[in-house]
C-alpha cells in the first residue's frame, strides 16, 4: 500500500467515521437498544482502521529523503 493511497484510505475512513457518528446521534433519538449496539461496534471497528499501523512500504516512502545524497 503506498503512502498516498494510506492518505486517501484514512480520509475515507475518516468520513466514514463521521456519518457513523451522525448516525449513533439520530439512533439514540428513535433507534432501537440493538441499533445502538451496532453502530457502536462499527464506530469500533473504523477506529481499528484508522488505527492500523501503515505497511513497512510507506513508512519507507514516508521516510525518504526529499534530496538524495550525492554519490
């Protein structure tokens, strides 16, 4: 996975947490006790995702110098 495609993935996510959210608030309005529980489990499980350690592949993208050294 590269470092732009982790970049887009997190903003994804990112949103995706955001309209779960936006959902949890209008299901503890008129929503149901299971409603609740599901959501909150998937609130969880995007804060995996967005948690994930990024692959050894990025983090070497991530890490390479802007100017290479001259040889």
């Amino acid at each position: 996975m590269s470092q732009t495609t982790r970049v887009s993935d997190e903003a994804t996510l990112d949103l995706l947490a955001n309209h779960c959210i936006a959902a949890r608030t209008m299901i503890d309005a008129v929503g149901t006790p299971v409603m609740r529980r599901l959501v909150d489990l998937l609130l969880f499980e995007v804060g995996v995702a967005l948690s994930a350690p990024i692959t050894r592949s990025a983090q070497v993208t991530a890490l390479r110098p802007v100017l290479e050294p001259a040889e």
